[in-house]
C-alpha cells in the first residue's frame, strides 16, 4: 500500500515533472488537491484517496513500471504529442502499451538510442544535470579531421556557443571516407543541438548524427524505428549509474527474473 508523500514527490513518481518544477507549479496555482488549489509546499497527499490535478487533468502514479529502448528514427518527435501533427516516438508503440514516456530527447533530424519509461524517479535522475549521465555519438561531420587536428582538441576543452562554453568532451576520430569524417562524441551534458552547434562553430557541419549508448546501455540490436523491453540487469545499471536505490515496484518477481533469464538463456533478449 502506498503511503502518504508530498505533492511535490507524487507528481514527480508520477512522471509529470521535477520536484523543483512542482513547487514553482504549485505556487502559480496549477496543482489542486482534490479541488482546491494547493500551494502548501508541505502538503502531503495519500495516492489510493486523493485526487492529484494538475491544470485540471488528474495525475496518477502508475501500477507498474515500464522499461523500454528505442531506436528513435529520423524525423520524429521526441514527445508525447506534437502541435504540428508530426510524428512523435509514442506513435512507435502499440496501442496497448501502458503510458510511457522519452527520457530526454533527441532531435528531429537525430536518430539512436532512447528510454522510454513511467518511472518518474529514474526520469528525473537521468536527466538531472547534477548526475552527468554520459551519452555516447556516432557523428559524420563535412570535411575531413585529422585524428591530431587542433580542432579535436578545442572540442575537448570546450566550445563557447550563445549559451557560454561547452564542458569538455571526448572527440575521436573513428574513420574517413577522404570526404567526410566520422568520430564517436561522448557528452555529459544535453544542451539544445549541442554536438551540430559544436560542429558548426569550428566549421563542420553535422552531417548524421546517431545516439549509440546512454550510460552502460547500448543500442545494438535493436534495429530502427523498433524497441525492446530493458532487462532488469539494465535497469539496475542505470540505477547504479545514478547511484540510487531501485524503487520496491520496480524490482520484478522472482517468477518474472527467473521468465526473463529463460529468455536471455535462448539467445532472446525480452520483448515488451
């Protein structure tokens, strides 16, 4: 049974937004509590008899949680909706899937690997700059790059964009095709097109650009515009990554490890 918790923390389990986020929501008077708007920031909530709104939609905590990755293709949407009726990543899941979301993003003209979850918790963590997540680029670039080039070691420094300067990265060349370079960027940071704007301010444009691993997880196998469901292993590496504890909901019945491991032992890593 669910205890009782502050507003703040059940609409961030619930997935809607950070705890910080929450407080500034609650003082604008956007979140009520069973009808009246709730500004209290030590006001708790009891989830099996409350109910929690927000802009007037209700918010839940989900029964179970949800784990999946995502090779986001090219030109969708790394969103729930989208007022321009383009694509979004969720119209990639069947109808029947419980309500999950993107953690992060990756742009319109970006593909790779993404987390789709309704964990609210490992949401915020892994998006919470103070966490420093890596995440792990496959990028061509126009031109060529010379493995020992100044250019490489200015991106590795850091790059002074409109928004101040870039933390420092790790830039490789990986190979060339005497036109074009390709290199694996690692960030620790997710500003808005960070690597196509580093590129473009030392003068080579961004050509393709690929999210191959986020943390310990990698996107192979998984081919584009499909998913998988996380192994419970996963999930725990992304845990630890964040060096945080596993919420109790989120650890899966021995019956479930012992179905999951079946399936690893068969060469099939779980379907969703």
């Amino acid at each position: 049974m669910a205890d009782e918790m502050r507003v703040q923390k059940f609409l961030s389990k619930a997935g809607v937004c950070s705890r910080r986020t929450a407080e500034k929501w609650m003082k604008a008077g956007r979140v009520s509590v069973n009808g009246a708007a709730c500004r209290e920031m030590g006001a708790k909530v009891d989830p099996r008899t409350d109910r929690v709104e927000v802009d007037g939609k209700i918010v839940t905590l989900p029964d179970s949680y949800v784990y999946l990755l995502m090779n986001k293709p090219i030109h969708t949407i790394t969103s729930m909706d989208d007022p321009e009726d383009r694509p979004v990543v969720v119209d990639l899941l069947p109808e029947k899937m419980p309500r999950v979301w993107p953690v992060g993003r990756l742009d319109w003209d970006s593909e790779g690997l993404l987390i789709l979850t309704n964990d609210g918790k490992l949401t915020n963590l892994l998006t919470h700059p103070s966490h420093e997540v890596s995440k792990t680029y496959a990028v061509k670039v126009r031109g060529l790059i010379q493995p020992e080039s100044e250019v490489l070691k200015s991106l590795r420094e850091g790059i002074r964009l409109e928004d101040g300067m870039t933390a420092p990265a790790r830039v490789v060349v990986t190979r060339d095709n005497g036109r074009n370079t390709w290199l694996e960027v690692i960030l620790h940071e997710g500003r808005n097109r960070q690597i196509r704007r580093m590129f473009e301010a030392v003068g080579y444009p961004v050509m393709k650009l690929r999210r191959i691993a986020i943390g310990p997880i990698t996107i192979e196998g998984i081919g584009s515009g499909t998913y998988r469901a996380m192994t419970h292993a996963e999930v725990q590496d992304l845990y630890a990554e964040v060096e945080a504890a596993m919420p109790p909901r989120a650890i899966p019945s021995s019956r479930a490890l012992r179905r999951e491991q079946e399936a690893i032992d068969r060469g099939n890593l779980p379907d969703s």
